[in-house]
C-alpha cells in the first residue's frame, strides 16, 4: 500500500486535524504499521521504520505528503511559538481505495488515539513491543517482532 494512500486516508478520517502535525501523523502510520503487523504479519507500508530520538520517525511520511497533489503541508507555530509542520488533505481529495481489512486497522488506530492528548499518545506509541524492546538508533523490524509476539 502507498504511503501516500495510508496518509490521505487518516487526514480524512481524523477527528481533529489540527493535531496532525508531521510526528503525529508519523506516529499513526507507525502504529497502523504495527498493528497490521500484529494481525496479518505483514506492515501496510513499506517504510523501514527507525527509532529516532523521539520514537518512530522517518521522514518517508511527510516526503510522500510534500510529492502529493492530494495532500498538504502547512507551515504554522506551536502553542510555544516554534516552527510546526501540519499535514491535511486537499479539500477535493478523493478517499484512497482500500482493501477492507486495511481499512479496519487504520480505523481502529484512529479509534485509539483520537482522544490522546500529545503525552498519553506518546506514552502509547512507547509501549508498543518494538518501542518498548528496542535501543535508540535502531531500525525496527516490526513484522519479525509481531511474529516474535505470536510465539
């Protein structure tokens, strides 16, 4: 699946868009990348995720945002006045085509984080397996620890 496609969706899914800021935004595609991984085996993305400083980050999800004609990215500040980039849809985008099951996982990692506040959505992303059980600097091979997870 394309980046570009798990992204639209979420910005048009999302209930509050104005927290879709380039590492928010990163962060749901990484947790629906884990959460398909904990389901089928397999991520919906063919990102190779690294753990940053700040968790998961790559830059793969905001480069496929800046190349799309369907996305946007917005300069704007912070609460702190700091630089902030936030990611929308493009009001005329259409909804990306999907299979149902990939649809269900976006959905539900929708679900789970939509009422997060910044610290508490953080917090989740850090107790995911692959967070939790890994060093800073490392790249994360999310399908060989959902498999590590199933025994």
């Amino acid at each position: 699946m394309k980046i570009e496609d798990i992204v639209l969706y979420i910005c048009k899914k999302y209930p509050l868009p104005e927290e879709l800021s380039k590492a928010r935004l990163t962060k749901l595609v990484y947790l629906a990348d884990w959460k398909s991984c904990e389901q089928t085996g397999k991520q919906l993305s063919n990102i190779k995720w690294y753990f940053h400083n700040f968790g998961p980050y790559v830059d793969d999800v905001v480069n496929a945002a800046r190349r799309s004609d369907h996305l946007r990215v917005i300069e704007t500040e912070n609460f702190y006045g700091d630089p902030k980039e936030l990611i929308s849809a493009a009001k005329d985008a259409p909804f990306p085509r999907m299979e149902k099951a990939e649809i269900e996982v976006l959905d539900s990692v929708i679900e789970e984080t939509r009422r997060l506040y910044w610290n508490d959505f953080i917090r989740h992303v850090y107790d995911t397996p692959p967070i939790a059980q890994s060093n800073r600097h490392t790249y994360l091979n999310l399908e060989n620890f959902a498999k590590q997870a199933r025994g």
